[in-house]
C-alpha cells in the first residue's frame, strides 16, 4: 500500500488519495471566498457602507488575484504547459476556468454597484452624479475644476510614429481618446492615450453652496475627464473618450542563488513591479469593439483577459467613500477593544507576564498591551536586550518607535525584518533604514525562505539570573490591522518557551546547523512533521476506541500531504472539523474518504486571521496557535512557529472560540463537495447566533 492509497474497509478496495477529483483547485477556491465576500454586500442586515466596503473589498482582492495568481499560472502555461495541479487540470485549462469564474465574479460586483447599492446610497442623499444629470450649477463648478486642478496636470499623448505608445502604470487610470482633424503641426493619428496621475482623487465630492445639491454629492474623475476631455485637444473633434485599467504580473522575482544584497535585490525588482507583464484589461463597455481589439493587441492580451465593465474601471478606490461621508448610522457601530486590568496602561506588565500567562484576542482584546509590552522595555533599566520580527508593520507604527527608543538608550535591540512581504516591500525597505539609523541590528532573515513568525524576545537581568519574556502571535506587530483582524497574542515568561524563541532568532542572525526546540514547532523544520504526528495520534486513538477529532482554523488548506493526512483519518472515523476562512483544497462529503470532514468559511466584519491546531488528544486536548496555514509556503518556505496554549485557562478560552465558531448560524459559509459555499441561516425555532458580534458583546 502506498502513501497516496488507503484500504476501503467495507469492501477491501484500496482508495487512491492522488485521485484528482479529490482536490479542489486552488484558484477556483480563492475566487468563491470573492464570491462570499461579494455577498456580503447584498446583505441587508449590514450598514449600507459597510456594503459597499465589501464589495470594494471583492474588487481589490481581485486586483491581487490577477497580480500574483493568474500572472503565476500564465508564466507556468508558457513555461510548463503539460504540468498538472492536485486537481488534474493544467495551466491552459486552470485559465480558462478562472476566466469564466473571474468574469462572472466582476459581472456580480457591477450589477450589486448599479442595481442595488447606488439606488440605496441615492435614498440615503449619498449620489453619484452622472453626467447626463448635472444641472448648469454642477457642470459650471465641474468645467472650473477641471480648468484648474485636472488640465495642468493631464498630459495627452498623440500616438504617431514620434509618440510611441506610453508605459502603462499598473492599475492605473488611463482613456483611450478617438480623434478626428489635425493639430498644430498637421498630425491626425486618430488616437490618443490621457494617463490619469495617481494623486488625483478618483471621486470628487461636489460642493453644497456652490452646487446647490445634497450634502454627499460625487462625481467620479472619469466623468469629469470625459466630459471635458475636448479642451485637451484645441481644434480637433474628440469621436469618443472611453477610460480603461491594465493589471500586471506583480510579483516580485529574486533569485535566492544569484544575490549579494538582499535589499539592493528588492529594490530592483520593485523598480519594475509597475510595468511587468499584462495579465487583465478592464474597459469601458461602451469602447467601440475596434478599439478595444487595438488596445488588445497592443497589450497582447486573450479575449478572455478582456472585462468590459458597466461603471468606473477602478471600483475599489470607492472604499473613499466611507471616510467622505458622516455617517455613523450607515457604518458599525465603534467599539472599545478590551483590556485585562493587570495589563492596563499604569501597570507594571512584566510583573503581570511573570504571575502567569496572557492570551490576547484581537480586535475585541486590545493591541495596547504589546505596544506597552514593548515600550517598557525600553525604558526598564533593567532590560538588557530586545528582539523582534516585523512582517508588515509600517514606518510610523508606535512599536518602531519603541524600538528605536530602546536602541538610543543602549539596549541591545535586533529586528529580523522580512522585505518581501508582498506589497509592503517598499515600506519595509524604508522601515530597515530608519531602524539601521538608529543603531538598531537589523537582519533580512534567511535567503529563500521569507520570515513570517510573530515574535518578540525581551532579556531583563532580574535577581535568579536572566528572565526571558516573549510574546508570540498569529498576526503581525500592525495596530490598524490588529482592530481589523482576529488575531492571538500570547504573553509569556515560561522558561522553556523563552529558551526556544532565543534559539530561533540565533537561526535568524547567525550561521549554525537546527537545534531542538522544547515546546515550539518550527518550519521548515519540525512544523510539518509535528502536525502530521499528531494526525496520526488522533487516527490510532480511533481505532483504539478512544476519544479522536481534530479541530482546525486556518486562513488556508492547500498542502497536499496535511490533506491525505486529514483524508486518512476521517477514513479512520476521526471526525474533522476545519474552519477555513479563504482557500481550501480539501474536498469534503467524498464517500469513503471524507464524510467525517465540515468545513466553513465565516465572513463578518473582522477578517478572521487566528490560526488554531486543536487535537483532542484521547481526551486531553492539546492546543497550538501558530502563524502558519497549511500551506506548502507556511510548511516549507518560511519561518514560521506554532506554539502550544498550555494554561487550562486560556486554553479553554480558546476551545470556547473554537466552539463559537462550529456554533456561528449566520456569518458561516459550509463547503460544498462541488466546491460551492451555502451559507447557514438559523432554521426555525433557532436563534441567530454570530460568533464575531458574541465576542463582541462578551468583551464589553
């Protein structure tokens, strides 16, 4: 019996774990959690710009998806056209079917923009002023502003044989314009592209006293472009104006074998990320087919590459819209994130972290406890050292400073810095200098595998010697993004703990071969394996009558040995509950393989971000937060850690999350074995319970 074959006991037939049909593709997965986030904005028991925040949501993630993953697998067809995926399907075909999904997909986000949210938002005095409905008031104000703030900046480009055609931005704003007549010198192409500059606001909001209109009125920069498009071309007559987007291979690409100078690498690199390869061409629906063929050609782009859109080209920059508009009734309600007492900001926090252990739960449990974390560190005289991984945190984060404070008062400070987080490159080159400026050590990790544990050392000389102090996370050092995602925090002076954390970072700024670690899990080294084995504990628990599940919450569930694992103990009866907020590979309800699998998704207003390995262990749970997803990237590729929640205390809390979630009737999506999501509504007699606002309410 191979690895990938499992004996069906109830006829002896072996099941083979490598059948295509078992896997569900990746891509396809991805785009239903748009789909799922698309969804929300059609849910009436939402704010209405809440909804409208959801729908921009399902667009930027779009965006990315393009940018990375097609742009991945279009390389792969040209490169590799005959390798296959878990599922069967190669590049050419996983193309065809993203395309046919992804087109659906921005068909949805148009028809939920037109025909549901701006007709909501008009009843709400929230309008979007079209151009064939601007009164002589609009259109004069209009006609002014783009006379002062729009023609000094744009700038046409006739194309001709001496005007080739522009470098096209990625994702930005651009027109392609038809002409008819000659300029100045006797010129007629016929064509002409206007790029909008980044710094101009994509929706203008039309002044009350000089437009006599509502209070939220907008006009969209295409529209003001278009309308006055003519005045950028004296003497020639403009046929027709008509805006369109290009979206790049974004990807970062650094050969690990082949640089001296990590940092000098991505610098070079991000030169380029605005102009890689053409993967998407979003246009006007209304551009004359000939154009669009031209535009296609120019870009070499397939049709189905090619989206022709009823409404703006860039639908996420109308996220603008909610900081625009005063609202508090059409947005969730604020909230106050809680903070344990012992952990308050007058309070002594390492003498609280030494009585015992803290577990935070972001966003409903407050970030101030890590930032204080390390603040006191570095003013305590007593801290000798300070030692941290940033993953995306930004320049001007309170924790940056408390770094560079702690640096310029001695302390030895060390910051592993992981530069190809993707998109936040840039930021994170200009963080490393500022830290380097400071006297700070700073390290880019290990070549070729990205650093993306969550983890902070403090060394404080106490009276029994040094005592190390650590905090341990599922999400990054970011405070926006700790009100926005649920993420864990663990607070900790366990010995053995702080002993591992220690050994990690020496892997991380010096050269020397994997020491074992006591309580840690680490890939790409004992990660894997670890969860593997405890997989296979809970199967022969099974067969030896004992209690056996597992539960899961991940963002991810791709790699294909943690899957066959998963496979092979719901053949063994485990049962399996997986909460999965994005993609998952896994297929569930297969008869004799995965029966005793669920999987939801739950979308609210938090991005779900915890990552929790549950085992029940015969009985005696077992529990890991970890900042890894089961993915081939978590497990191989970057350094990343899962550590145990020991406390009985916090690690019921966690359990009772878990539970929270397995309960959630309202915000949870349960996969399908088709690989479609139905989303659970409370059945009669049932009362709606969401997770996120339950949590809400327990910490306020």
């Amino acid at each position: 019996m191979t690895n990938g074959e499992v004996v069906n006991m109830e006829n002896n037939t072996e099941i083979d774990l490598d059948n295509p049909d078992f896997y569900i593709n990746r891509e396809f997965s991805l785009l239903e959690f748009n789909f799922r986030v698309l969804a929300q904005a059609t849910n009436p028991k939402l704010p209405l710009l809440e909804r409208l925040n959801y729908m921009c949501i399902s667009c930027s993630n779009l965006d990315e998806f393009y940018e990375v993953r097609v742009a991945s697998v279009i390389q792969m067809a040209e490169m590799e056209p005959g390798v296959v995926e878990q599922d069967g399907l190669t590049p050419a075909e996983q193309l065809d079917m993203i395309a046919q999904k992804a087109h659906r997909l921005v068909a949805k986000q148009y028809s939920v923009l037109n025909d549901s949210l701006i007709p909501e938002m008009q009843k709400e005095q929230i309008c979007f002023i079209r151009r064939d409905e601007w009164t002589d008031e609009q259109k004069a104000w209009l006609e002014g502003y783009f006379e002062t703030e729009l023609l000094p900046i744009l700038t046409p480009v006739g194309l001709d044989s001496a005007h080739p055609f522009p470098r096209i931005l990625n994702k930005s704003l651009n027109f392609i314009v038809s002409l008819t007549g000659k300029d100045a010198f006797g010129r007629n192409s016929g064509r002409a592209i206007i790029q909008a500059p980044r710094a101009l606001p994509r929706i203008v909001q039309l002044p009350t006293e000089e437009t006599g209109g509502g209070p939220y009125d907008f006009v969209f920069l295409s529209s003001i472009i278009h309308a006055f498009v003519e005045q950028l071309f004296n003497g020639m007559t403009v046929k027709g104006c008509y805006q369109f987007r290009v979206t790049r291979n974004s990807d970062l690409f650094v050969d690990d074998d082949a640089i001296d100078d990590l940092m000098h690498a991505v610098e070079g690199e991000l030169a380029m990320r605005n102009y890689g390869d053409e993967v998407r061409l979003e246009i006007d629906a209304n551009c004359p087919e000939e154009t669009i063929h031209f535009l296609a050609r120019r870009f070499e782009l397939l049709d189905n590459q090619i989206f022709r859109v009823n409404g703006p080209v860039n639908l996420s920059r109308m996220q603008a819209i909610s900081g625009m508009v005063e609202r508090a009734d059409l947005k969730f309600p604020p909230f106050k994130p809680y903070t344990p007492k012992q952990l308050g900001r007058k309070q002594k926090i390492f003498d609280a972290i030494k009585k015992q252990d803290f577990l935070l739960h972001h966003p409903y449990e407050s970030f101030i406890p890590v930032i204080d974390f390390i603040r006191q560190a570095a003013v305590d005289p007593y801290v000798i050292a300070i030692k941290q991984t940033l993953y995306r945190t930004g320049v001007d984060s309170p924790i940056v400073a408390a770094l560079i404070k702690a640096a310029q008062a001695g302390k030895e400070v060390t910051v592993v810095i992981e530069l190809r987080a993707r998109f936040d490159e840039k930021e994170n080159i200009g963080l490393a200098a500022k830290l380097q400026e400071a006297a700070v050590h700073v390290v880019y990790g290990v070549v070729g595998y990205k650093t993306h544990a969550k983890m902070c050392m403090v060394l404080r000389k106490e009276e029994k010697g040094l005592q190390h102090y650590v905090h341990l996370g599922t999400g990054n050092y970011h405070p926006k993004t700790a009100r926005l995602y649920t993420d864990y925090g663990l607070l900790s002076a366990n010995k053995a703990l702080g002993e591992d954390v220690r050994r990690i970072f020496a892997q991380l700024t010096s050269l020397g071969k994997v020491t074992k670690l006591h309580k840690l899990l680490q890939s790409p080294f004992t990660l894997h394996t670890g969860l593997l084995k405890m997989i296979e504990r809970e199967i022969n628990n099974k067969k030896k009558g004992k209690p056996a599940e597992i539960i899961i919450k991940v963002n991810a569930v791709v790699e294909e040995q943690s899957i066959k694992a998963l496979y092979r103990a719901s053949q063994a009866g485990v049962k399996i509950r997986l909460i999965v907020r994005g993609i998952c590979c896994l297929r569930p309800g297969i008869p004799g393989v995965s029966e005793n699998i669920e999987i939801r998704s739950i979308i609210g207003r938090f991005l779900e971000h915890t990552r929790v390995y549950a085992f029940s262990n015969g009985g005696d749970w077992e529990v890991y937060a970890s900042s890894a997803d089961l993915m081939n990237r978590n497990m191989f590729r970057r350094v990343e850690t899962c550590f145990p929640i020991e406390s009985k205390k916090l690690h019921e809390r966690i359990m009772n999350d878990l539970n929270a979630c397995l309960k959630d009737n309202s915000q949870a999506w349960v996969l399908q074995n088709d690989g479609k999501y139905q989303q659970l509504t409370p059945q009669e007699g049932e009362e709606e319970y969401q997770v996120q606002m339950e949590l809400l309410n327990a910490f306020t």
